[in-house]
C-alpha cells in the first residue's frame, strides 16, 4: 500500500509512460523530518523493486497492491531506473538521490 509519493519527474505533466520504483516506507525513517513508520514483517518488506515504461496509473496499482507498505517514486521514461549516459555515477539517478537522505551525519 502507498504511503508516500515522491515525484522526481521533471516531465511531470508527462503521465502515459514513465519509470517507477518501490521501496519500503520505512526506508525514510533516517531521512530529516520524516514522518516514522513502523517497522515490517521481514517476510514481506520489498527493499527495491522497479517497472519501466509503465504508465503512471499502472504504476499507483502496482504500488498500491505491494506486500508491505512503500514510497512510491516517479521518474521520467528513461531515467530514474537506469545510468544516464552522460552521468559520471556509477549507480541510477535513484540511488544517488536516495543516497544524499542521510545528510552529513
């Protein structure tokens, strides 16, 4: 089930296809200021799960059918889920977005 929603499409009027990601809600309990879930059956926790070229609306339904409860997050067709080519990561736009939660701790 969807708890939360973070959109990081720049297209975001863009609705037809677009790239998705699952993880579990309570990922977001290190981020500052986040609301905090708590913790999940292990047996059924989803730690990352992806579609590509979906659209928007098949990625809320799949999303909102997950085992456990999760941050959905939108990206753009082609990004998100994937190294951009010109990128000098070594990890997706996603990770390199999820990574900076932390903050300087």
């Amino acid at each position: 089930m969807i708890w939360n929603i973070i959109d990081r499409r720049n297209r975001q009027h863009r609705w037809e296809r677009v790239n998705a990601i699952i993880e579990a809600v309570e990922h977001d309990n290190s981020c500052v200021d986040a609301d905090q879930a708590p913790d999940q059956d292990v047996q059924t926790i989803i730690d990352y799960a992806q579609r590509e070229d979906v659209s928007l609306r098949e990625a809320v339904d799949w999303a909102q059918a997950a085992a456990c409860n999760v941050t959905l997050y939108l990206y753009d067709l082609g990004a998100g889920t994937t190294v951009p080519e010109q990128s000098q990561s070594n990890g997706t736009a996603h990770f390199d977005a999820v990574a900076d939660r932390f903050g300087d701790a």
